[in-house]
C-alpha cells in the first residue's frame, strides 16, 4: 500500500458515512412523504364516494360507496404503528397501536360484519369525520418531513380536531352500541372465543383469551371514553405548543407525527 494510503482511507471513512446517512435520510423521507399523500388521497377519494354515496342512497348507500376503500386505508394506517415502532417518526408506538387498534374494530369487526347498522347515520358522520380529519393530517406529515409546512395548515391541523374528533367519537360509540343487539344471533361473534376470530392453525400462536366479543366489545365501551378524553386532552396541549409564540417556526420544521 503506498505511503499515506491508510490516512486517506481513514478520511474517505467519515465522508462515506455521511453520504450513506444522508441517502438514508433521503430514502426515509421520500417514503413516508410518498405514505402520506397516498393516505390523503385515498382519503380524499373517500370522502368524494362518501358524499356521492349519501346523495344517491342515503346513509347505506354511503356505507356501500365508501365503506370498502375507508376499511383498506384503515388497516393501511397500521404501517403507522410499524414506522413508531422503528423510530422512523419520533411518536410513541403504544398509543399509535391503541388508537389504530380501536378505529379499525370499529370499521372492520362491528360495521362491516353488521349490515343492520350500515343504514345508521352514525356511520357516514363516523367516515366523514375520519376521512376531513386525515385531509388535514396526513397532508400537514407530508410537507412536514419536506419542512415546507405552511402556517395556516399547521393551525388547521391542531383546530379541525375540535369538531371532528367528538363527532368521531360519537359515531364509533352509536356503531357500537347498535351493533350489540344484531349481535346476538350469531355465535360465532357474539358467545364464542376471541380465539375463534383467528384461523384454527394461529390460535395456538397467539394464544388469545376465551374472552367472547360481546364481552371485548361491552370493555371497549367502557374504554372508550377514558381513551379518547386522553387523546382530545393531548391534542389541546399540542395545540397550545404548537399555535403558541414559538408554533410558526415548529410547524414547519419539526417532523414529529402525533
């Protein structure tokens, strides 16, 4: 190895280092900014069917426009968890869990098993409150990580959830409730095993409780309140961090989900 090779070595170390984190950097941003917009579109598209729906059906004929593609970007936002989980945004991947965890057994395991309830108001309030929601969120994350949030998208997001949030909450509570009684005529759901939920070959794997549905489902009633009150509380302390003196300098820099 000619003189000087293992000092030019040793600087090329760093150098490369660097480049590779900032590729890195670059990689994990174009990802989660191209998650993003992919959820606010689907959303978007979501809330455009929900509108069509309604006018042409009613409320089941929201459901029936909108409910399929609002149960797949629902359980599309478990890649949130995941992206807590991994430190690829700095949030905690408990409540992320909890939260996807309470939406999508809304969606997927009470209205799309029950279509007694697809006629209920509650539901299309419940998908329209959801899907304005994401539009404001899912957008300000995208231009966030871009560090181009403007000021009146970041006082959007922590305001639309003043309205949206208890409108939400209350459609998941009236879903639930109207979905016990039809409930009761089906076994499978209502008097049997979380366990059998599962297909037979993971029941062993997961080891789920002999807990019945109807009785997770009369917890998560009592869950619910305590649970969102939480989140509501959590979101106006956000709001006053982020709208106080300092809000316009972090909205737009800060790529923080919450």
């Amino acid at each position: 190895m000619p003189f000087g090779g293992g000092a030019g070595a040793r600087r090329r170390g760093p150098a490369q280092r660097q480049r590779r984190a900032r590729a890195r950097a670059a990689a994990l941003g174009f990802y989660l900014v191209a998650y993003n917009l992919a959820q606010a579109a689907g959303w978007g598209l979501a809330l455009v069917l929900l509108a069509q729906g309604w006018r042409a059906g009613g409320p089941r004929g929201a459901w029936a426009a909108a409910g399929p593609l609002c149960y797949v970007m629902q359980c599309a936002a478990g890649l949130e968890v995941l992206h807590a989980a991994f430190g690829l945004v700095k949030a905690s991947w408990t409540s992320a869990a909890l939260q996807w965890v309470a939406r999508t057994n809304v969606v997927a395991l009470v209205v799309a098993e029950t279509p007694e309830v697809w006629g209920e108001p509650a539901v299309a309030a419940m998908l329209g409150a959801w899907a304005l929601g994401e539009l404001v969120r899912y957008p300000w994350y995208a231009l966030t990580v871009l560090g181009a949030c403007p000021r009146a998208l970041t006082w959007l997001r922590y305001t639309a959830f003043i309205p949206l949030y208890p409108v939400g909450f209350l459609g998941e509570m009236v879903c639930i409730v109207r979905a016990l009684p039809p409930r009761e005529a089906r076994p499978r759901l209502q008097q049997g095993p979380l366990s059998d939920l599962v297909p037979e070959g993971l029941r062993h794997v997961v080891g789920l409780s002999p807990l019945s549905y109807h009785a997770f489902m009369m917890c998560m009633l009592v869950y619910y309140p305590v649970g969102w009150f939480g989140l509501y509380s959590h979101m106006f302390r956000q709001r006053r961090r982020k709208l106080g003196t300092d809000a316009g300098a972090e909205g737009g820099e800060k790529k923080k989900q919450k």
